[in-house]
C-alpha cells in the first residue's frame, strides 16, 4: 500500500534542513498548507457534487440534465457559481445583522471541520485524535446553532417554523447516527479514524466482519445520514411551494450559496463516514485466497478507493432522494423516535453480544 | 496560542452578560464554551474537549436557543436593567474575584509550566483508560458514581415522558 506519511516526513524534512526553517515555522507553514488544501479540495468537491446532483437526477427522471454550457453541461455548475457570486447580498431591515451573517459561517465551518476528520490514505489524516469518532459527532451538532439562528434572525414566522423543523430533526437523526457509530466501535474496539482503517486493512470491511447487525448498521446510517443532510425525503427546506421552504428563505447571493455549499459537503461527509467506518476507508478490496487479485488491488492507491467508495454511497444517497416522496414533519419524527431509535439499540446489543461471543469474522 | 485563547475566551464573555439581546448572548455563550474545549484540546485532552463542545456546544446552547425561540419569539428586547440588581451583581462578582484571585496566588501549584502530552505517547488520557476506570470497582474506579448518574438520567427520561405525555 501507498503509505502517505513519506510525503509528509519529505516536506517537514525539506522545510526544516533545505529551506532552513525553525520546527514551529515548519509546523506552521504545513498547517497553512494544509489548510489552503483542505478548502480547496471543499470547493472542488462541491462543484462535482453539484454536477453529479443534477445528471442523477436527470437519470432517475429520464431527462439528460444539464447539456447546454460546455461539453455535456461540464461547465453549467462554474457559471451557476459565478451567477452566485454577482448577486446582491441583501439587508433587511429590524433584523439582527451580526446573526444573520454569522450563522451561514457556523454551518459552513461545522462541516468544514468534520470534512478535515476524513481519512483520505493510509497516513493521510489531517485530524485524527484518539476520540476521533466522538469527535466528530460533536463538531458536527453546533451545524445545528447555526441553522437555528438562521431562522431567527431573518425576522420571519416561516423561517422560524422552519428553523425549528430542520433543527428538530437534525437533533432527533443524531441520536441514531450515534448509536449506529457505537455499534461498529463495539465491532472495532477504538475510535480513532486511522485504527478503523488500519484495521480493516488487516481484518476486511467492517460490514463483512459485522454480518448482520453490520448491514443493519449500515442502512440505518444511510437514512439517518439523508436525514442529518436535511436531504433526500426528508428535504423540509427545500419545499418553497408548500412550506415557503426553510430556515434559509431570507438569505441571498453568496449567503445562501454556503448553505448550498455546506448541505453538499455535509452529503460527502455522511458519505465518507460511511465508507470509513463500514466498506473499509482507504482499505483495498481484499478476497482470502485470490493472491493475485489481491495485489492488483493493493496496487491502487488508498485515496483513490475512499473517494470511490465515498462517491459509491453517494450514488446510493442520490437514488434514495430521487426516487421517495417527501415526509410530513411529524412523520419524519415519529420514524425516528418509534422506529429508528428501539431497532438501533436493539442492534447495538445484537452487535454486543456477537462480538463477546467472537461471532464476527 | 494560550493567549489568543484566553483573550477571545475574556471578549466573548463580556459581550455575553454586555449585549442587549438574549439570543446575541446565547451565541457568545457558545464561542466561550468552545474557547474553553479549545484550551482543552490544547493541553491534549481530547476526550474531555470533544465532550465539552458535545455537551456545552451542541447541547446546551441550543436547548437555550430552542427555548428562547419557543417562549419568546421575536420579540426578545431584554428587561429593563435596575440599579438594584447591578448593585447586587457587582458585589457578588468582587467576591467571587477576590476569592479566586486569593486562592490563586495562595495554591502551591506542581508544575509553573504546563506541557502538553504528545499524541500517541504513553502518558495520553485514551478513550480505552477512561472507560475501565469508569466500570472497574477497584481503589479510583468510578461504578458507584456512574451507575448513580444513569439512575439519575433514567429518572429524568420517565420524568419528562409523564410531563410530555397525553392525557
């Protein structure tokens, strides 16, 4: 396997003995590199999101999508990015200015910092602590002050409503998404991002060694994920018709582009926790007994399997949203709190007592 | 880095308790919180930072936020402030200042310098430490006390579904 830490010991290397750097100047200069990286990869994500929304959809409506700007639409999402960016950001009057611009920057930087918790190779993790699954779990609930404050701010009783809508619910998934992250912990035995990987580079897949409460896991996650993206059927925000849509009604221009930007992000998030913690991260497809297959597959770096894998579930994501009709609130609720939650913890203990039993492979 | 740390922990507490709007003070509440896991994060507890931003920021703070927008709504323009109470305020708080500062100054502390763990070193607070000494019954395990505190929450949960429930 392609190990990513020779990269990173070169560059600390020749800043420090070529470039003659002090190690806190080296340290600095690679945490701004690091930086500039990691929102450069955020746009560059998002605008492939945006593309692939739009052709999957097309493809789930039979309709072609996108075709006119650049060859086969390539160049439709740069220009709608550029028509964002022209337009005016406009104030209202009797609301609280401060809030209003503050609140798109604590749902963008929510999910900026869950984006840098992602493992993208085998020693290519910009934030990895020992906690690291817990870790995230937290950064990603102050997304939910931010949307609340959204709501308040605009000064508008449909706003509000829908600030509550989409807060409520977010707070409601993240119990289930929670519980189903135990239950591959109880499988893996740590929550560092890097030791799940690691791990499932030696043992396999998580959702091959978990069997069944891993498959249950798994498909829970992914409505819980949908849900926790305000995506898929569960999109309140985005009915203008019959909800005068959501917490971002008020905002315009660049403002509301970062709840877009943050909203495709946080679907390559959920996505990417996806395949970290179930189909194996940057871990190559491995089969026991089919030697040559296997270092074939090896043979393909890790960063390439984890976008993949991550691009996969996805793909996944997008059908589910294309294909069912949207939920009423209270039946949006009602799923998680009488039905998600009791098979969770159900599947947790199912998970348990596989593990102490040694029932996994 | 303590020192951008501490200053933005100092400004976001004071436009806490200075500003007029509750909703306002609820936000800088939340930069507090989250410069207060920053300092932990910088000291290297990991655990005790993601909990506090868990707990404080995604917790608290917004129960406060869903509170303040269930009972009041917009129109949120906070009370009038009285003398009387300032009065009683800015003695409380002389109080508490000269108790901290005293004990403060008075404290032998071990270390003047505080360094922060390595990660991956040997002395590091894990997740995998934490959680024996939670459930192990020996001299510094906390049972007792945990097995107290989910009675506690467990009496909470029943408490508030017979509050919610339908009559």
């Amino acid at each position: 396997m392609f190990n990513f830490t020779t990269i990173t010991n070169w560059l600390h290397s020749f800043l420090t003995t070529t470039c003659g750097f002090a190690e806190w100047g080296a340290i600095l200069t690679e945490s701004v590199l690091v930086a500039l990286v990691i929102i450069t990869l955020y746009a560059v994500f998002a605008i492939a999101l945006i593309y692939m929304e739009r052709k999957v959809c097309a493809f789930f409506q039979c309709r072609l999508g996108p075709m006119r700007v650049g060859k086969w639409g390539l160049l439709q999402v740069f220009s709608d990015v550029f028509k964002m960016l022209t337009k005016e950001i406009i104030s209202m009057r009797q609301t609280d200015q401060f809030l209003h611009n503050l609140a798109p920057f604590l749902v963008v930087m929510a999910s900026m910092i869950t984006f840098a918790c992602l493992p993208w190779n085998q020693g290519a993790h910009i934030i990895d602590f020992n906690v690291g699954v817990f870790f995230f779990l937290a950064i990603s609930s102050i997304g939910v002050v931010g949307i609340l404050l959204a709501g308040w701010s605009s000064n508008n009783k449909f706003s509000l409503i829908g600030a509550m809508r989409s807060g409520a619910q977010i707070i409601s998934y993240e119990l289930s998404i929670g519980l189903t992250m135990l239950a591959m912990i109880c499988l893996t035995g740590t929550m560092s991002f890097s030791e799940i990987c690691n791990d499932q580079y030696v043992n396999g897949w998580n959702i091959v060694r978990g069997h069944v409460p891993a498959v249950i896991a798994f498909i829970i996650y992914l409505v819980a994920g949908n849900a926790e993206c305000n995506r898929g059927p569960f999109d309140l925000p985005e009915c203008e018709s019959e909800l005068t849509a959501g917490y971002h009604t008020e905002y315009s221009g660049m403002h509301f582009g970062y709840y877009y930007l943050a909203e495709y992000l946080n679907l390559f998030i959920c996505a990417g926790m996806a395949s970290t913690i179930f189909l194996g991260g940057w871990a190559p497809l491995q089969i026991a007994g089919l030697d040559g297959f296997n270092a074939v597959m090896a043979f393909i770096p890790g960063a390439v399997w984890f976008v993949g894998k991550a691009f996969f579930v996805v793909f996944l994501l997008m059908w589910l949203r294309w294909t069912f009709p949207r939920l009423r609130i209270d039946q949006i609720l009602s799923l998680e709190w009488k039905y998600l939650i009791p098979f969770t913890m159900v599947n947790l203990v199912l998970m348990a007592l596989c593990v102490a039993m040694g029932w996994t492979f | 880095m303590f020192i951008i740390l501490a200053v933005f922990i100092m400004l976001s507490s004071f436009a806490t308790v200075m500003t007029k709007s509750i909703v306002r003070a609820a936000t800088y509440l939340l930069f507090v919180l989250l410069g207060t896991a920053g300092l932990y994060f910088l000291m290297g507890f990991t655990f005790l930072g993601s909990v506090q931003v868990m707990v404080y920021a995604g917790g608290i703070i917004v129960l406060y936020v869903f509170s303040i927008l269930l009972t009041e709504g917009a129109k949120d323009e906070t009370f009038k402030r009285k003398m009387k109470d300032a009065s009683w305020g800015l003695v409380l708080s002389l109080i508490g200042f000269i108790a901290f500062v005293s004990v403060v100054l008075t404290y032998q502390f071990r270390s003047l310098v505080l360094t922060a763990p390595i990660e991956g070193g040997e002395e590091l607070t894990t997740i995998e430490s934490i959680g024996r000494h939670m459930l192990s019954t020996d001299a510094g395990g906390y049972l007792l006390p945990f097995e107290a505190v989910s009675v506690l929450l467990l009496a909470c949960i029943v408490g508030a579904l017979v509050i919610a429930r339908k009559r």
